[in-house]
C-alpha cells in the first residue's frame, strides 16, 4: 500500500473520462417536465472528480475529447472555472457530440436523461494517451466508462500501462453505467480487466455485484480483490455506509445522513474527497468518512459540480454534524 498512498499524497492526478454538460431543474422540486427554467454546469463522472479535487486543494487534469462545438467549448470553460488542467482536453470535428445529462432535484421518481450517441470522449486514442507527461503527475484516476467502447478503452489500457512504467498507481472507480456498454457480458469482462490493473478500487455493491455475476456476490469479490498486496478496495453501500479492505483488514464506516434533494454525484463526490483527505495527511479510515461527507454535501444540493465542497466548507460540515451512521 505504501506505493499507493505515496503516490496519492504527492496530490497530483491524471483523470482519464468524460466531461459533459448538465442541466438541471430549476428551483430544487420542480420535475424537468414541469421546468420552465434549468441551471447549466459542469458534469460528467471524471471531470466532476477533477473539479471535486481541486476545490479540495489538490492538482488535477482531465484527460478526454469534447466535441468542437458550444457544448465542449462549455465544458473546457467551466473545467477552468475549477482550476482543472485542460491541456489534455482535446475538441474533435465530425458528428462526435459531448454528452447532455438533463435531470432534476427531486428524489422521489427521480429522472435522469443522458444524451450520449456518438459520444465525443470515446474518441480519446492512443496518442491522446501518450501525449500525456506522466512524470507530472502522481497517481492516475479512470472511470470504468471509459471502457465501454472503442477507441477510448484500448487508449485507457493503454494509459494504465504508460502509468505502470512512469511509477503511477492506478486508480479505479468502477462507475458502471448499462447504457453506455453494448452488452453486460462485454461489460463485466472488461470492468474486471480493469479491475485486477488498479491499486485502489472503488464501487458501489451493485458494480461489485455486477463484476461478480450476482449482487450477493459482490462482498466477496471485493475480498478477493483486495487480496493482492498493496491494493485498497472500497465497497459502498449506500445509507449501509462502506467497507474498505486493506492490508489484510476490513474498516466499517458509516455515513452523514442529510436531506437529499437528488442521488447523482455522490460518487464523484466520494472518490475527490477521499483521495484529497489521503493526500493531507488523514489516515485511510478518516479519509474514507471524509469522502462520505463529501458524498452526503453533495446529495443536499442542486448540481454536480458545484454542489462539491471546498475544504472549509467540507470542515463546517463536520464540525456541525455529531458524527457518522453506525455502520
């Protein structure tokens, strides 16, 4: 583990995935239906991580391709609103399109519309990857969507492997997502490839479950991951909290109950706060409780990215909750 948590601590991360557009229902109840206005902002599960990090103090840039439109120009301005690294956001001609995610800030019924057909960050290739300098960083991110088609999966193996000879760990949030993929078989062969290539692994019971060929299942697989020295793997499990499995040891943690307003974001939210915490210092339990703080901030709020707390507002919310859920 001791490469691992090095690597995190020098706080610099390469993030592999997508960025997109978000619009979301505006004022918080009203159902996307019924709006008669929406907020716009920065989405996608990567660059949501990217913009969670650097809100928290840590470096981070996004590795994708946009398309060269308004909607990708969109997303490139608000990925520096952040202070996210944009020098490896690549626009792309063509039909290619960034994805639209169209929701609300309702949790009863809640809805969720993704544009994703000829998605523009699936274009990512290999000399995208290679253009990255390795050497400027310290750790690696990737969201298993990037696996779901081709260029982008071979260019992602691709990058795990440039990141191996640099002296990177890996990082995977298995981030599962049915409609991305052209089949679960495909899907779960590939996410598990991924998988057993990451030092750290983060997924929710379902995503473990999946890997696993059965949700009851997925406890165990994450055990059997963790089984390879060195690696961390994390298994969430909603308002049940998460078991993360480490050297040996399974740690029980708890969660922050809040008033939800919507489910998205959270694991992005989790995987910023997580990692940031580990690169301050915070021992992996404390920093896994501080992602679920993280999580649970971002629940309670419209938006993906500019739900996600900065660090002294991720410390107010400590220091005004008593504490986390048993676990």
């Amino acid at each position: 583990m001791s490469a691992l948590l090095e690597g995190i601590r020098k706080n610099r991360f390469a993030v592999f995935g997508r960025a997109g557009m978000d619009m979301f229902a505006d004022p918080v109840g009203t159902k996307s239906e019924n709006a008669e206005q929406f907020r716009s902002d920065l989405g996608g599960s990567s660059a949501n991580i990217c913009a969670g990090l650097c809100k928290l103090g840590s470096t981070s840039a996004l590795v994708t391709s946009v398309s060269d439109d308004a909607v990708g120009r969109f997303c490139i301005n608000r990925l520096n609103h952040y202070g996210v690294d944009t020098r490896y956001v690549r626009s792309i001609a063509g039909e290619f399109r960034t994805s639209l995610a169209v929701y609300e800030s309702c949790i009863e019924d809640f809805q969720n519309v993704i544009y994703r057909n000829g998605a523009a960050d699936f274009q990512v290739t290999d000399a995208d990857v290679d253009a990255v300098d390795y050497a400027n960083f310290s750790a690696l991110i990737s969201a298993g969507t990037v696996f779901a088609a081709e260029p982008s999966r071979g260019s992602t193996f691709r990058a795990f492997e440039n990141a191996r000879k640099a002296g990177l760990p890996v990082i995977f949030d298995i981030d599962y997502r049915p409609y991305s993929w052209p089949s679960p078989e495909v899907a779960s062969d590939v996410l598990s490839r991924a998988g057993d290539q990451s030092d750290l692994i983060v997924g929710n019971d379902e995503e473990f479950g999946f890997m696993a060929g059965g949700i009851e299942k997925g406890l165990e697989k994450a055990r059997e991951l963790a089984s390879k020295p060195g690696r961390i793997v994390i298994y969430k499990m909603g308002h049940e909290g998460a078991v993360t499995f480490a050297d040996g040891k399974e740690i029980r943690t708890g969660i922050y109950p809040v008033t939800a307003v919507k489910p998205n974001g959270a694991g992005d939210s989790f995987m910023a706060g997580l990692l940031a915490s580990l690169a301050n210092g915070h021992d992996l339990r404390d920093a896994v409780l501080r992602g679920s703080a993280c999580a649970s901030i971002v629940v309670s709020q419209p938006g993906c990215a500019p739900a996600m707390p900065t660090t002294n507002e991720l410390e107010a919310f400590l220091a005004s909750h008593s504490g986390p859920s048993d676990a």
